[in-house]
C-alpha cells in the first residue's frame, strides 16, 4: 500500500498507468456486455477506480489524509529475490516475447458463460484457478544474446560453480549434522580417539550413534531439551542396569538361576519398557522418542543381552563402556549445534512470529480485495504466495506454541528472553486469537480455502473449461492479466515447475459469496457502463444506432430489471467501500509495522528506522482508523434508512456485507492487543507485584464435556453411589477404566512384545542362537517400529526394511572397495552421510534417511573394529543386522495390528464424531448465552497467585484497590461476565482448531493403513473437515456478535422473546442435526432418509422475524444498526444449516441410507397418487 507522493500519483507494483497501456475494463463478466457493442469497448478506454478514488486514510505519523491506495501493493522487502539465471552462456538477461495465440472456441466459450446466483450450492470450481494455456496471452522465451566467447568460457563456469556451491540455510543444517557425525565416526576410525574410551571396540560405534540419535540441528534451546530428555532417560536406564544386575548376582550367587532371570525378564525389563513406552505416547515429542531410543539401546544391551549370560560377576565395565561412548556422542552433538552455524531458537520465534503477521497480512489483503471485487485482484491467481499463507497461517496454531518451548530453554544466556519470557507468551497468544478472528474474517467473506492435488491439464481436461469460465466471472482484468503482468511475475510464471503446481490450496466461494459477488457484478457492470457511454459520448453522433444510446444500454446489459434492493445494497457498498479499504490499509500496515520489530534482517538504513512508528503511534493509528469507520459505518446505515420504503427492510446481501465488515472491526481492535503485547517488548520488565490477586469466578469456567460418553452419572444405568460399599466399588471401576486408554494399551501391547522377544535370550536352549544372531537389535527395532497408530508402523516398518537393505550392502561394498583403510573409509562415510542426513531433514520420508545412516553405521564400524581378528565377515555381518531387524519388524507389525489395534482411519472416524458434539455443546453454550437476561451473579472471591496480570482490570478493579474494594464485590456486573465468557469461549475454540489440526494428521496418515476393501476415501473426509472447520469459524463471528453489550440491551426483548418458539424449533433441529451426524460416524452405520427439517425451521424463523420487523417499522427505522446485529446472526445460521446438510449428503455416501432416496420419495409419491386415483372412484359412486 502506497501513499500518493505531492507530484502525479504513483500506481501499485502490479498496475499501470493508463496513458502507458490503455486498459480496457468495462465489466466483470463480458458475457454482460453483448455482442453488438464489442467494437465500442475496443475503442475505449479508462483507469480503474480502484487507481483512482480517494479515501481518508491514517497515515504512519497519525494525520488523515486523502489518498489513493491499493491493496495490491506490497513493501519492497517482501519481494523475494529472483534466483540467478541458470544459462551458463548468456551475459544478457532473458527476454520474454508475448504471443497472442489463442484458441478459437476460447472466446465464444467465455460469452456463452453466465453466472447462476440461483444456485444454492457451494462452487465446485477454484475461486482463482490456475489459468490454462488456451486463454489469454502466453509468453515464449527467446534468448537473442550473443554466446559468450570461447576465452571467457572457463571464468563464466567457474563462477556459476561457486555461485552453486554457496550454502543455503538448508545446506548449513546437513553439514554440521555430517560433521558431528564424521567426529563420532572417527572414535572408532582413529586410534588415538578410541584410546580417549577405553580402547573400547565393542561399543564404540555408540558414537556415531549418539551423533544421529541426537541431530544437532536443532536450535540451542531445542538442543538443551533433547539432552535435558536424553540424560533423564540414560539416567533412567542406568539404574535399570544395576539393579538388574544387582539382582541377579544376588540370586546367582545362591543358585537360583530362574528366579535371578524371571526378576530381571518381569521386573526389570518389563517395568523400564512400560514406563518408557507410556511416557513416550504421552508426551508425543520427537526429544522424547530420541532419549526413549537411547534408553532401549542401553536396557536391552545391558539386560538382556549381558544380563541373561551372568554367571555372578558384578562387572560394570560393559555399563561403563556405553555410557562413555553415549557421553561422548552428545559431548560431539552439543558442541557441533553450538559451534557450526548455530541457530537460536529466540530467533526462531521472532523469525515464526515475523512469517506469522506476514499471512495475516497478505490473508487481510486477499479477503478484502475479494470481498469488494478489486480490479487488481487477479494478482492472486499464481497461488504461490497465497498458498504460503494459508499453510503459515495454519501452522500458527502450532509452530508458535513450539518455538516458544524451545526458546524458554534459552533462559540461562539469554537475557533478553530471561526478562520477556512473559511477555513473548502474552505475544503469542494474542497472535493465536488472532488467527482465529482470520478464520471468522474468511468465513464470513463467504470463501472457503480447500487443499487439493491439482492434476495436469493434460489428463484432467475437462475440468480446466469450468475453471477458467468461472475465473473469467471472477475479475475484470482476468482476460487481459496476462498482458499487462509485469517481468518479475513471468519469470515465476515460466520458471515455476510441475511439482510445485501438483499441491496446492483451492479457493472456493460459498454460496453467501457468490450472492454478494453477483450483486457487485450488476453494479459495477452498471457503473462502467455508464462511464463507457461518458467516455463514447463525444464519438458517437444522434443518428447512431439505438444500441449505441445510454437510454437503451443499461436495459440491454442487465437480463432482470434493476430493483430498490440493488439500489440499497449498491447505496450500502459504495458509501463503506473506501472506509473498508481505509480501515484494511491500517491494519495492513501495522501488521507491517510489527514484523520490522521481529524482522531477522536489519533495516537498510537509520531512515527507515526512523520511520517506524512507535508503539504508542500504532495503538493510536488502530483506534483512530477504528473510529472513522464507525463513523462512516453509520452513516451508511443512516443512507440506506433514507432509502427505505414502507415495509420494506435491507437486503439480505447488506446482511451479509455488514457481517464481514463487523468482524473486520473486531479484527482490528483485538490487533490493538496485540499492538500492546509487542509494546511491552520494549518496555523495561516490571517487578512482579507480590500482592494476590482475584481468582476467575467458577461460574464462568464451563463443565468439562466429554464426548460419547457412555457412563453418564446420575441414570439408572450409573446410579451415583449411596453407600460406602459402592463408592469402592465405583473407584474401582473408574481405576480399571483407565486400561481403555490407547496410551496404556499402548504400553502393555509393547511391553508383552519385548518380553517374549526377549524371552530366547535366557533359555539354554536359545540363548547360543539369540547372541549369534544379535537378537538385541530385533529388539531395539521392535520399540522404534512400534508407534501408536497402525498407519504409522506400517510407514516405519517399511523404512526400516529397506533402509536396513541400503544401509548394510552399502557398507558392505564400500568396505570391499578400501578393506580396514584408515584415511578413504572415514571419507566415504562422511560422504555417505549427507544425502542420508539431507532426507532427515528436507524430506517427509526422513526417517529412511536416519534408518540407512544407522544400519551403514552399525556394518562399517563394527566390522572396522573386527579388522584385526576378522571374526566374522562384512556380508555376513550385513545379513545378521537385516535378519534381526526383521524379525523385530514382523514382532512389531502383528504387535500393533492384532492387539488393541489403533488405526487412524478409526480414530479418524471417531474423532470427527467428537468434534461435532463439541461444536453441539459450544452451540448450546452461544444459545444460552444470548437467551439469559443479564443479572448480576453472587461472586466469593478467592485468593490466588498473580499469575494473570489482567485479572483486577477485567473484573473492574484498580491494582491498589485490588486488596479492598474488590475482596468485598460480591456481584459480578454483566459486562464482567461477558469479559470471562469470552474469554472462555475463546479458549474453547482454540482447542477445536487444534484438534481440527490433529484429525488432519490422523487423515494424512490413513494411505498407510492397506485395506482390502479398498482405497480409503481420503478426499471425502477432508471436504468433511473442511466443514467442520468452517462451521467453527461461523461459531467464532457469532460468538462476536452475541457478546456485544448491543445485543443484551436491545435485541433480547425485540427480537429473542417474541419468536421463542420458532427460535426453539430451530435451535432443537441443528442439535439434534450434530448428535444425528455424530451418532452415524461413531456407529458407522447407514443413515435415516429424513434428516432433521432445520433448514424449515431456519425459514419460519427468519419469517417471523420480518413480521416482527413490519410491526415495528417505526422503531426499525431508529434502531436498524442494532437489528442488523441479529439478522446478520440468523443469516450466518443458514450457512451452518447448509454445512450440516452437505455433511449428511457426504455421509450418506460413505455408510449408505437405510431406504434409498429414490425408494422413499416414491413410497409418498405412489400415496398421493392412490388419493388422486380414489377421488374420482369416489365421486362417480355418488352420482
């Protein structure tokens, strides 16, 4: 966004001056301008509006200005830096030649095209879909430069080689891991290194081990927690160690070789396997299950392995050697993350905050360019930058949360994070509540971001016309973008690749938008129109055709009549439109704003730091924006009473663009908030005041609800106990319950599978073949094989096989090529390694990369350390590690697939089912919200610790008086509780958008899980969460909307007491429509014919409340901004009907009906006919 400078005014990035190229833009869809007057829009031409209006915009240094902005124009530090050209014989850039070669039936197909406002249902085509080859202008490359020189040859190849060898952040990453790696290698290489360990040639490739184990990429405070994790764990397994062997030499000594075995089989090892594996499924950390490796190496080494061949020797000197080598490997890793390119997590979160505010701003541009129809908006087409923000904007939820962890492990050296610790969590979860007032703000501009794999145009052509049809309705600059695009865009253009073009997100218009979007199309259509007939005026003569006469044109270019509720909603748009941009442009640029203080790039210059409003200016910015358009907001709404006629109210399109625009304003004031949190960045840290503050009131906090739950208390199934006899036994039921939980099914199943692994090892008759045959790592593959769900093992299961087979032969062969050399097999396996290394960590199959480094780690060494006595030979060796590891792979897969299976496409299933009965109850809480009068409530305070420090605000108290006056309130006024309900509510929502977040890695895990039945119908459940998600988005604006202090003074007694019956019937059918919905999922069985008549409901309700509005048409006239509060409600309720509809539809699909449509409907078309048929039977037997 671009302030006009004194001089002529300057355009956005992506447009051009209208005397450089004549545009020529009349209407959003050319099938509106027929035929006969194409030749009249040839011949004229004018400047977009959007480049030309004026609005009243807050400028960074605080004054009101007139200037034309742009949403599409963007600060020059977010434009990335074009990579250098790949032509090694060219000194001059490209160039870039256009060829209008288009296809004939391209145009006639674009004029046979129109727009169905009719339609109720969704769009199934992209809101800015990839554009096909056939339409538009293309651009060849055409290299006209000289070639170089024959003399200049070598410098020019010699440069593009650096300019390839230069490291990227990425690449840095993969070399220090190698490095740690070829460090820990060396140990066993080196002699002198192996001497630092004890000479230990047993245990020595630990060290490398470690090194992998461990991965010093990480952050500095994502290294402290692995180690924080690995030395607890190591710790952990050493005690396990001795008092194992503390045992069995006690039981050994007095002879007792069954009982010293059976101790350490069902209590050492049994116990040390339960423990680490239900913390591991517990916490669900990648530093957990690294330490949980390392753990299970030394336990199963230590216990099973030495402790099953103890004769009575009390020998620490196996412990020892792989505690040194476990030691020394994290000594290795911990230095490599702290000495090679280091990485700070602070500065990640700074770095993931900075990404953060930037989708939200380039988010904010879209739906607000979308919402008004810019004429700019075909910038968004490319979906490149548009899809980067979407997966940011979603990853917030998480990404922040992680980098916070990681950064408060930085509070030893880091004093800036020591002293703002707080304050960077107060930031971040502004930013989360932020991301969910997005996702209103979306929802309510009625798009819908939807992840697909696109498919080649060349094997999918019959989806490619209905895309670009419908993207030639969506802009008006659609047909001539092409042409008008700048170089930089055409580079991307034609240097993007195929694959980059397979994933990406679809942006599809709900059926809300595409009413607005139509309406905005007859207005502008009738704007430009009549601009063009201005413009043709002094060209066209009185004589000329009728068709050419203003009188005739706008009669000709519409299909229906132009009507009063247009001329309200084209009153309400226009008179909002600069406003919204004004308001937008503010928001836009504090966004900006707030990212130069977490910017990881320093600024160019002292002026531009300079520049950088303070916060104190950005607050003031944000309120004054806030008020202006208030300000104009009503005196939209005052134009359009003006226009009103006699029982005649606003559209429902104004409706709905108030709705957008209502929660554009809470968008803004609660950035405000966070325009405070990242102020106290740059305040020195306060002292924390030592005085207690007020506990939240109980009341507020709603009951814990859990879903399906089966055992409800208090019914006569689980009667609540009366007696002392059956509170034992209700205690001891729920105890036993707890064994139903997956994490501790989890653990049985993968402590019974270690035990009878591990059983052979202390049998005489086995135990000779399980040394052999290292059974050990059979074991230690069976715990990193096993993972919670089915889909997941399988997926480890088959890299581990695989890139056991890699690993091993491929040790195998290197060793063949330089047998026990010193100097090449150090090199070849640092060479090895950083392919391995660059799959752990660029690539989504990373674990392939960590299994082979490790197989090739365990063949190599071991057998180097066996190249004096050469007592086993290298393929030999290669073929006992793939033997053991599969063997714990086989133990591992019928461990998870047979006992306690949990599949994700179960728990998928189940999980959905979930999560509409949370949306239920988070429904049944707004419709108590909004249906209670507000009263004061009895509040008894209670003392607690300070840990919120808003506390005595929120509940109306000054921090001085906080000890006196407010330890005797003894009532809670309703503003007090509407400021906890929404808190509350808040919290609520963020865990749907999390647990939605969970369902979506559950789904993405269900390829994995084979079914004989067939293909799991992955695309049908996501088009079911992406429903789910946007009926929590919907749920998120009207939560905005109830708990306005607007809606308790006036619509409670209007509009919620006279239709309480109708309001019952409806509220009743969408419950009954969740539990419906949920039950089907849970119970996986087919649906009734009939679902719950809510969209009925929904009608007789909303006709009520337009009886209502026609008996108190005076009233209405006075008081319609605070009615619109509630029709945009009911409005919003239609879109939730319509979800749980196409909901039903989907499932309906999946499980079947238990009477087929076609079946139902014609059982009450064939009873209708039969009272048709009798009627004249009846009437002939009178006569």
């Amino acid at each position: 966004m671009d302030d006009d400078p004194p001089g002529p005014k300057r355009l956005p990035l992506n447009a051009h001056s209208p005397a450089a190229s004549a545009e020529v833009v009349y209407s959003t869809s050319p099938q509106a301008i027929p035929s006969m007057y194409r030749s009249l829009t040839d011949t004229i031409s004018f400047p977009p509006s959007s480049l030309t209006s004026e609005v009243d915009v807050i400028m960074d240094d605080g004054t009101v200005q007139k200037r034309s902005v742009s949403l599409s124009t963007i600060p020059d530090q977010d434009i990335p830096v074009e990579e250098e050209s790949p032509w090694l014989f060219s000194t001059h850039p490209p160039r870039y030649e256009r060829d209008d070669t288009r296809s004939a039936g391209s145009s006639e197909h674009s004029d046979e095209e129109s727009s169905s406002s009719s339609d109720e249902d969704d769009s199934d085509s992209p809101f800015f879909p990839p554009q096909p080859r056939t339409t538009g202008s293309s651009y060849v490359f055409m290299d006209r430069a000289a070639p170089v020189p024959w003399y200049k040859v070598p410098a020019t190849c010699f440069r593009y080689l650096l300019g390839a060898l230069r490291l990227t952040p990425r690449g840095q990453l993969v070399l220090k891991c190698s490095f740690a790696y070829l460090l820990g290698s060396l140990f066993t290489f080196i002699p002198a290194l192996n001497a630092l360990i004890g000479n230990n040639r047993t245990s020595s490739h630990l060290v490398a081990t470690a090194t992998v184990f461990f991965n010093p990429a990480k952050t500095l405070g994502g290294m402290v927690e692995a180690a924080a994790y690995g030395w607890g764990y190591t710790l952990f397994a050493l005690l396990v160690c001795m008092g194992s062997m503390l045992t069995t030499d006690h039981f050994v000594d007095q002879g007792q070789f069954i009982v010293a075995h059976a101790i350490s089989l069902f209590v050492w090892l049994a116990g040390s396997t339960f423990v680490v594996a239900f913390l591991k499924a517990h916490w669900n950390k990648p530093p957990v299950a690294t330490a949980s490796s390392l753990c299970f190496i030394i336990i199963f080494i230590i216990v099973v392995r030495e402790g099953s061949a103890n004769k009575g020797d009390f020998d620490t000197t196996r412990i020892q050697e792989i505690y040194e080598a476990i030691a020394i490997g994290a000594i290795i890793t911990i230095t490599s993350c702290a000495v090679f390119w280091p990485s700070s997590a602070s500065k990640k979160l700074r770095n993931n905050i900075d990404t953060a505010l930037s989708s939200y701003r380039i988010l904010l541009k879209l739906l607000t360019k979308t919402f008004l129809l810019d004429d700019d908006l075909p910038e968004f087409k490319a979906n490149r930058t548009l899809q980067k923000a979407i997966d940011d904007h979603r990853a917030s939820f998480t990404a922040l949360q992680k980098s916070l962890q990681e950064a408060r492990f930085e509070r030893v050296w880091n004093g800036h994070m020591r002293k703002h610790e707080a304050d960077y969590a107060h930031i971040v979860e502004n930013m989360e509540r932020l991301a969910q007032y997005m996702g209103g703000l979306r929802s309510s501009c009625g798009l819908q971001f939807e992840f697909a794999n696109q498919q080649d145009p060349q094997t999918n052509g019959a989806a490619a016309p209905k895309s670009s049809t419908h993207a030639t309705e969506t802009s008006p600059l659609l047909a001539r973008q092409a042409t008008n695009a700048s170089s930089r865009q055409m580079k991307r253009g034609l240097t993007r690749s195929r694959t980059q073009q397979q994933d990406s997100w679809n942006i599809r218009a709900g059926f809300r938008r595409r009413k607005i979007q139509d309406q905005l199309k007859r207005t502008r259509t009738l704007e430009r129109s009549r601009s063009m007939m201005h413009y043709a005026a002094t060209d066209v003569s009185d004589d000329a055709p009728l068709g050419l006469r203003s009188d005739s044109f706008e009669n000709n270019v519409f299909d229906e009549p132009w009507t009063v509720q247009d001329d309200q909603f084209t009153t309400y748009i226009s008179s909002i439109k600069k406003p919204l941009k004004s308001l937008a442009y503010t928001c836009k640029q504090t966004l900006y704003h707030l990212q130069t203080r977490f910017a990881t790039r320093p600024s160019s210059s002292a002026n531009d730091k300079l520049r950088i409003p303070t916060i104190a200016t950005l607050r003031a910015n944000l309120n004054k924006a806030i008020a202006l358009f208030e300000v104009s907001q009503r005196r939209a709404l005052h134009h359009l009473h003006q226009q009103k006629q006699e029982n005649q109210g606003p559209t429902e399109q104004v409706f709905l663009v108030y709705f957008f625009v209502f929660n554009m304003v809470e968008f803004a004031r609660h950035l405000v908030k966070l325009v405070d949190a990242v102020g106290r960045l740059e305040q020195p840290p306060q002292r924390q005041d030592n005085k207690k503050g007020l506990k939240q009131p109980a009341f507020t906090e709603f009951e814990d609800f859990i879903p399906n739950e089966r055992n409800q208390m208090d019914t006569l199934h689980t009667p609540v106990p009366k007696t002392a006899w059956r509170r034992f036994f209700i205690r001891l039921w729920q105890t036993l319950s707890l064994f139903k939980q997956q994490k501790l099914r989890y653990a049985i199943k993968a402590t019974v599978a270690a035990i009878l692994l591990a059983i052979p090892a202390f049998l005489e008759s086995t135990n000779e073949w399980f040394r052999e045959w290292r059974m050990e790592w059979a074991l230690i593959t069976l715990m990193v094989v096993m993972t919670p769900t089915v889909g997941g093992t399988n997926i480890v299961a088959v890299y581990r096989i695989f890139s056991t087979i890699l690993g091993c032969y491929s040790a195998v062969a290197l060793y063949q090529l330089f047998p026990g050399n010193m100097v090449m097999l150090p090199l070849v396996t640092w060479l090895f390694s950083i392919p391995n290394f660059w799959l752990i960590l660029n690539h989504k199959h990373g674990k392939f990369g960590q299994f082979t480094l490790l197989a090739y780690n365990l063949v190599m060494l071991n057998k180097y350390n066996d190249r004096e006595t050469d007592r086993i030979e290298v393929w030999e060796l290669a073929f006992q590690r793939c033997v053991s590891i599969l063997v714990g792979v086989v133990f591992g897969l019928v461990a998870t697939a047979y006992v306690w299976p949990y599949e994700a496409r179960v728990e998928l299933r189940k999980g959905i089912s979930d999560l509409l009965l949370r949306l239920a109850w988070l429904y049944q809480k707004l419709v108590a919200v909004y249906s209670e009068r507000p009263v004061d409530k009895p509040f008894h305070p209670v003392d607690s610790g300070s840990d919120d420090s808003d506390n005595g605000e929120d509940l109306g108290c000054d921090s001085r008086q906080r000890d006196h006056r407010c330890r005797r309130q003894l009532f809670l006024t309703p503003d007090v509780q509407r400021k906890l309900l929404r808190r509350t509510f808040m919290r609520h929502e963020l865990a749907l958008q999390r647990e939605l977040l969970f369902l979506q890695d559950l789904l993405n895990q269900t390829p994995n899980e084979p079914r004989l039945k067939g293909q799991f119908p992955v695309a049908t459940y996501r088009i079911m969460l992406d429903s789910c998600q946007n009926i929590v988005d919907k749920f998120l604006s009207m939560r905005m909307l109830i708990l306005r202090d607007t809606w308790f003074d006036d619509i409670q007694s209007d509009f919620i007491l006279p239709v309480a019956s109708a309001r019952r019937e409806m509220v009743g059918n969408v419950l009954l429509y969740f539990y419906l919905l949920a039950s089907a999922l849970h119970l996986k069985t087919p649906l009734p014919p009939y679902f719950p008549p809510a969209k009925q409901a929904w009608k007789r309700l909303l006709g009520q409340l337009r009886e209502i509005s026609e008996h108190k048409q005076k009233l209405a006239l006075e008081k319609d901004y605070v009615y619109i509060f509630y029709y945009a409600y009911v409005t919003m309720m239609e879109d939730i009907i319509r979800e749980l509809d196409k909901l039903g539809d989907t499932m309906t699909h999946l499980f079947g009906s238990i009477i087929p449509h076609d079946q139902w409907e014609h059982l009450f078309a064939t009873d209708i006919e039969q009272q048709q048929a009798s009627v004249p039977l009846l009437s002939s037997s009178s006569s």
